[in-house]
C-alpha cells in the first residue's frame, strides 16, 4: 500500500481549520454530517464553538452524534441536545442525536469479535461526513482520536454497548458487567470503524478525517471530572485515511519533548491503546506508512 497523506499545521484557529481541511482537495457532496463529540457535561477539552463553528457553517454540515450507554447527561436525545447547546454547537447548526429514533445495523465482514455494527438510525441520511475529532486520552481505549469517533462515536447506545462487551451484549446495564480482555476491546473498536467505512465506501459516500490535537488530557471528552491538559498544543492533522491520521497524532505524542507527553503515553499504553493501529490496518481499514505534509511551510 501506498503512503497517506497526512496534512499538518501547528496552528489551532477556524481559519487553519479550514486550511487543512482546504489542503484535502476534496469536495464534499450532499447532506454533510460533522462527528464531533459534543463533551460530556462538566468536561472542558471538548472542540469549541468559537473554532469549528465557522467551518461547520461554511460547509452547511450538521453537527452528528449519538446518545451514551453510561449514566450521565447524553444517555438521552432530549438531555444530550440540551448538552449541546449549553456548549454551543446550536448556535452555528443543527444537531442531529442519530440515534434518537433508532438504529441501523451494518455488517461488520471480517470480525473477530464483532457480528455487526449498530449505528444511529440518522446516519443513513448523509452523503458526507466529516470525521472531526479531539486528540486526547481515555480512560478506557488509552486514546481518542478518529479511529475512536467513529467506532464508539457513530455507534447508537445499544451500539456502544455492543462494542465495549465485545460482541457479548447490546444492553447498557449489562456491558459494565461483561467481562472482556483489554485487547479485545480495542480491536472491537477497530471493527466498528472499519465496519463504518465499509458502509461508506458500499454506499458512495464520502467521509474525511481532521483532528485537532489541543487540550490535551489523558481524559477524553466524555469524562465530567476530565482532567486539565498534561501538554502543549500539538496543531491539527487531516488525512483520507483514518489509520494514518491516528498514527500521526500517536507520533507526534510520542515524539515531544514536553515533559508532560510521557504522562498522556501512560495512559495510551496502559490500555494498549496503540494496538488498535495495527489491527485496524490488518483489516483494510487504512495504512501507518504516512508523508508528513507540513502546509505552513507552503
């Protein structure tokens, strides 16, 4: 396989924002979704209003997201969508909970733990996403990034469950007792992605991979008590392949010299977060071999 693209500024504002997206040379076609996690209530590394608003509205996208399988404030549409507008993604477009009316279930075709994949029902209806995720860490998967946002991200409630039991229960309440090896549930979220992509690809869809690599805490976005960041802005990286753009941003973690990274790479490795590279790239999904394209040396 060839190297992927990945396209790279060290600036963090709406306008490189869209430079980067801009450097893509693609033209998103129809109804546009934008997957973002709109942050659990309390947490604070969420992307902001003030920086993915002007994009999303140029774009006429629609913010996209499903409802949570733990207890909190977005286990529910009309709880979570007042969620997303105290943080202010209402203010500049709509917000769709895709699985507010239901779920679609699309085929996961070569799965060591998954049978399927259970998305929001809304989903269906875009002709373009938009892949936009935060790097950080998580207390579960070691980090978020792309691979994560549309795995655990698109899947429905019933869907979260499924993925984080590893194929054993599609019930909320229950996939916090299930029983799992950590390596199992990593790869489970790499069949949920590929399995998304697949979908995609099979349906003439179009989707693009950004993520915004600031606030960076060895919490992700779901977590109301999230910590504060552990390190230095990293910029923005944005790629056609999902597996390149994640291996990017592990790269750079791995590569600062900021004191506080080998905190945040604790925490990846801890839950054997970089596995879900290897894996994800043995199922077709993208490749790690990647060229570097730095755009503000253009």
């Amino acid at each position: 396989m060839n190297k992927a693209k990945v396209y790279f500024t060290k600036t963090i504002t709406p306008e490189s924002l869209q430079k980067v997206y801009d450097a893509l040379g693609v033209t998103l076609n129809g109804k546009i979704g934008v997957k973002v996690s709109t942050g659990e209530a309390g947490s604070k590394g969420y992307l902001k209003a003030n920086l993915i608003g002007p994009f999303v509205k140029k774009l006429n996208g629609t913010i996209i997201e499903c409802n949570t399988a733990y207890p909190g404030a977005r286990n529910n549409a009309e709880e979570h969508l007042k969620v997303a507008a105290n943080h202010g993604f209402t203010n500049f477009a709509d917000v769709d909970i895709m699985d507010a009316d239901g779920e679609l279930e699309i085929p996961v075709k070569n799965g060591k733990h998954l049978k399927f994949d259970l998305v929001g029902k809304n989903f269906a209806n875009y002709d373009s996403i938009i892949n936009l995720a935060h790097g950080k860490g998580h207390a579960m998967g070691g980090f978020g990034a792309n691979l994560k946002n549309q795995s655990i991200g698109i899947a429905s409630r019933n869907g979260k469950a499924y993925i984080h039991s590893c194929g054993k229960t599609k019930s909320p309440r229950l996939c916090w007792m299930t029983k799992y090896q950590q390596i199992d549930f990593i790869e489970s979220m790499a069949e949920a992605a590929t399995a998304v992509a697949d979908y995609i690809k099979d349906n003439n869809k179009q989707i693009v991979y950004i993520t915004v690599m600031n606030a960076l805490s060895v919490d992700c976005d779901c977590d109301a008590n999230q910590g504060d960041p552990v390190m230095t802005d990293l910029g923005i990286v944005a790629s056609l392949d999902p597996v390149a753009n994640d291996q990017a941003f592990i790269d750079m973690v791995w590569n600062s010299d900021d004191p506080g990274a080998k905190e945040l790479q604790a925490r990846i490795d801890r839950q054997e977060g970089r596995e879900i590279l290897p894996y994800a790239e043995s199922l077709g999904l993208g490749t790690r071999e990647y060229e570097l394209i730095n755009i503000d040396e253009e």
